[in-house]
C-alpha cells in the first residue's frame, strides 16, 4: 500500500495479573502450530484518505428535457427555458388535399398568473428526442396570422396561438418540411416562468396540438411527436455541476495505483463538500456509479453500474457515498485507472442543481477517498 496509513492497534488486557506462563488459545484455536511454527497472522489494519488532485470535471449530457409533464418558458433560478414542439402530420391523409383556412397552436396552463413575450421560430432540423441533444437550430421566425408583428403574448390559461395557414398547409402536404417549433422567449428581464402541459402530462385533453380548420369546413387536430424544454444557463461556475434541465454529471477519477491488489476493504466512501446555497429543486436523488468507460468523450461515459443512490439533503455540508464494494471490486480487478460519475436520478425530467468543490479548492475541501483497509496476512513457509 503506497498512501500511509493509521495502524490500528488492538491490545488485549489481562484480567489476570500482569502475566501469564502461557498465550490463551484464540478463538480460532491455537495460534501455534503443533510443530510450534505460527499460524497465519492477520494483516493489519489501516485507515487513509486520498484526495482527488485533478481529473474531475463537470460533464453536459443535454440540453433538451423531453420526460416532464411540463414544458417551461421563462427565466428563473438562473436558467431561461424555451418549449419546443413538433407536430405529427403523418396521419394527414385526405387533409393533404384540403386548403388549409386557419390553424393555430394550442396549449394548456394553470397555476400561474404571469404574461410573457415570445416569438415562435421554427428549427433548422427536425427536433427528436434524444438522450445527448445538447443544443438546438433555430431558423425562421412564425409570425401571428391574426396580427402586423412577430412577438406574442404567451398567457396563463389554455389558448390558441395563431400560425400562418400557408405554413400549416405545406407542413400537412410534406410531412418532412415541419422540424418543429421553438417558443422564444422575448422578455430578458423577467424572473417568471410559465408552465404548459406536455405530452407527458397524464391527460390527453391537455395535450399541445396543431388545430386546424379547413376551408371546406372540416377541422384537424394534429399530436406532437414530440415536445420538450430547452434550457440554458444564465451562469458560470467553477465549481462541479451537477445539474438538470441542462443536464450536466460529476466525474470523478479514481487512482488505483495507491491500492495493493492484496488489499482487503472494510469500508470506503467517496466524500464532496458542497458549496453553499447551491442545491435547488425539490426532488434531489441522486445516483452515483461507475461508467462502462473512463473517457468522458466516449458514449460509454453514460451508463455504467450503480454503486449507490441516495438523497441529497439541502442543509448538508457534505456528502458521503459508500462506495466499499465498487471499491474493493476494483482494487481486485488490478487497473490502474477508475472512474466514479455522478447523476440525478430522474434526469430529465426538471430543473435542478447541487454543485461541489473541486480538487483546485482547500485541501480541506477536495473531494475525496476515505477508507478503512487490513493488508494481506502472513502466512507460515
């Protein structure tokens, strides 16, 4: 074991006197043989910690929430947020040969009292949902049919917003040509946001549609494919992010060469300090493991096998993860490199950040390896 650690010492006291004229048996037997060799000797044990000096860093995984039950505009808790929508119009069928009179985009909200200023701009690519969409293209803007200018009013209860019916017509008769719909937000001094109902809401009849109406009279309601909340940071940090919303993971390094491959672990843990007044949301699990690869530009940064879950408690200090399996699975594996990485456990799913010293911060402060160890024992030749 290179790191150095503090020897436990375990000292018997005799009840007898300050002596004996002969060792007691163990309670595994004698430790003699009957040739009078000694038997094994237990390793000895230790307890050390290893500080990360570098290697750890933040991580973006995407940009794009598409699991929520809401889709989000505004700008609040430092992050301004954009619905994005793509309608499905591979159903059209008889529709392809209708002229299109009026269309709109409707969606539903509650809740909240707030009125803010969009415009609707249609992307460059197709939207699709995406585990690693990190950011999005933006294209033409789509102006109000019923008014003279581009920016809306995005209101607080359910409503239908106007889009040309030149555009929904060439969207029902090429289904290709519709990428989707990004809802701008207009207003950089707000700290409201407003939420509509999503495709995952949980009720049908608040879903956001494409309606339509065609000149002959028949009228077409047209679901999304899919919709989501594009999110962007309105700060930096030098700290480790962990973040949702804008998805961002903690990677951690492990040194492996510090560890005899012999070593038995009896408990480790993998020890952040947080920084203050940073954990926002109210949903804050959280799931530590070790990825299927160690270089965070490749795919397999992403998945990997759970060391352990957890809580994060928004009046700690510091977090400690009990990591004592992984760990002595590793150490008996012999690498020399390991990763841990960090995550929310429903990632995806809303807006919410924990952030945590890095190794540049105090000693006191770094994350961490602490653990308790014994060396290998003795055995007779």
């Amino acid at each position: 074991m290179k790191a150095l650690g503090i020897v436990l010492l375990c000292i018997s006291v005799l009840a007898l006197g300050n002596g004996c004229s002969s060792d007691p048996d163990t309670p595994m037997g004698s430790e003699f043989l009957d040739d009078g060799r000694i038997k094994s000797r237990p390793g000895e044990v230790f307890q050390d910690t290893v500080q990360v000096t570098s290697g750890d860093t933040s991580f973006l995984v995407r940009a794009v929430m598409f699991s929520a039950s809401t889709v989000e505009l505004g700008r609040k808790d430092r992050v301004e947020s954009w619905p994005v929508f793509r309608a499905d119009f591979s159903t059209a069928g008889a529709d392809t040969l209708r002229e299109v009179k009026s269309a709109s985009l409707t969606l539903s909200q509650s809740g909240e009292t707030d009125t803010l200023g969009a415009v609707f701009i249609a992307l460059g690519e197709p939207l699709v949902k995406s585990d690693t969409l990190k950011t999005i293209t933006l294209a033409d803007t789509i102006p109000d049919s019923t008014l003279t200018n581009v920016r809306r009013r995005m209101r607080y209860f359910p409503r239908a917003y106007s889009l040309p019916p030149e555009l929904v017509q060439k969207w029902i008769r090429d289904n290709d040509t519709h990428n989707g719909i990004a809802v701008v937000l207009d207003d950089t001094t707000t700290t409201a946001r407003l939420d509509f109902a999503s495709m995952e809401n949980g009720s049908s009849a608040l879903d956001p549609v494409v309606k339509v109406l065609f000149k002959t009279g028949e009228q077409s309601t047209y679901r999304m494919k899919v919709d989501g909340t594009f999110v962007q940071d309105l700060f930096t940090t030098s700290n480790l992010l962990l973040s949702d919303g804008v998805a961002r993971r903690v990677y951690v390094p492990i040194d492996l060469t510090v560890f005899d491959p012999r070593t038995m672990v009896h408990e480790a843990k993998l020890v952040l300090h947080v920084a203050s007044d940073s954990l926002l949301a109210e949903d804050l699990s959280v799931t530590l493991y070790e990825p299927d690869a160690i270089d965070i530009s490749d795919p397999g940064i992403l998945t990997g096998t759970t060391a352990v879950s957890g809580v994060l408690d928004p009046d700690m200090d510091v977090v400690r993860f009990s990591i004592r399996s992984t760990l002595a699975r590793l150490i008996s594996e012999g690498d020399e490199k390991a990763a841990l990485v960090l995550r929310f456990s429903s990632e995806g799913t809303a807006i919410r950040r924990a952030e945590f010293f890095t190794s540049g911060a105090a000693d006191s402060l770094k994350p961490s390896l602490t653990f308790t160890y014994s060396t290998a024992p003795t055995f007779p030749k």
